[in-house]
C-alpha cells in the first residue's frame, strides 16, 4: 500500500481534494498504466486508531493533511473484468470510501451513427481504437459510503492539472459499481 502524495490545492470538497490528489499521483505515473484501486480513509481517525501507520504514510502533521487519505491498494488482477473484481470487494468498517483510475478510448457522440452492425465487444473495441475521433482518457472516480461520488477527467492529449475535467455525474456506470462494494 502507498499513500498519495499531497501536493493537490485546495478543492471545494474532501472528496474533491482526494480525487484531485489521486489524478496527479496517476498522471506522475504516467499513460498506459492498469486500472488502480484506493481506499479512502478519514485522516483524523487514522491518526487516532493507527498511528504508527500515519507516521509511515507522512500523516504526522495534522495541520497539512487532506481529510480523506487515499491509500492504494493491491494490484488488480490482470484480465479480471472490472465489474467482477469489484463484485469481490468488501471493506473494512474504517474505510470511509473508495475510488478508482482506470484509462479508457473515447469517441465523440457524432461516431455512434458509424459503429458497423453486427460487432461483438472485441471488434467494438478494435473498431475504437482504430477510429480517427478516439480519445485517450484517465478517469478517476470516488465515493463515499454515504453516497457522495466526484470524479476527474484528463484527456492524454490535453494532459495538464489545469485541463481536467471534475464533476460528480461524468462516469456514472463506474460510481455505481464502486458504490456497490459498500452495500452488504
């Protein structure tokens, strides 16, 4: 596991700040990568509950931290479907919400009058990664248990903290699969 680093300016909301603060750690790590899965902790009560491991994670110094700590976790595991691998999640009582990076081919609304008939998801996605309009995008998306969700949007060709995009409804298909792993 590894904390985020902090470095991300202030945002409207906890939830916002973490998204924020997560695209910037998958943009240093660069395009190309898997998808990657975060818990979001209450910074406070982890101090409070485990402070040996705020102290590992460089959140010491109450004064400077983010209410919401990311921590990434375990590798998700090569050629697991995204919505079966979060179908294997439950977490622990301390885990205040979740979010995910995943980089995904997007077209413009214009091309759906042009996918051919006929095609199954593999040719689809041949289909899109050859089509002119596509559009590389890293999406980061985070709930909370309560069921606020935000996300961030950066286009690989617009890549640059002053060009992505955050909203709470741009990947509701994503929100709702990471808002699942908290129902029981």
């Amino acid at each position: 596991m590894s904390n985020v680093s902090s470095g991300t300016p202030m945002a409207a909301s906890p939830l916002t700040r973490a998204v924020l603060e997560i695209d910037a750690y998958a943009a240093g790590l660069g395009w190309d990568q898997p998808a990657r899965l975060f818990a979001l902790v209450d910074t406070a009560r982890l101090r409070t509950d485990e402070p040996e491991l705020a102290a590992q994670l460089g959140l010491d110094d109450g004064d400077t931290t983010a209410p919401l700590t990311p921590i990434e976790q375990d590798e998700i595991p090569a050629g697991t479907p995204l919505d079966e691998f979060l179908a294997t999640i439950a977490w622990p009582g301390a885990v205040a919400g979740c979010a995910m990076t995943v980089e995904r081919l997007m077209l413009p609304p214009s091309a759906e009058s042009s996918v051919p008939d006929g095609l199954d998801e593999a040719g689809l996605a041949d289909w899109v990664a050859t089509h002119p309009d596509r559009q590389e995008v890293r999406m980061t998306v985070a709930v909370l248990r309560d069921g606020a969700r935000d996300s961030a949007l950066r286009l690989r060709e617009k890549d640059s903290p002053t060009e992505v995009l955050t909203g709470s409804g741009l990947v509701p298909g994503l929100a709702e699969a990471l808002s699942a792993t908290f129902e029981a």
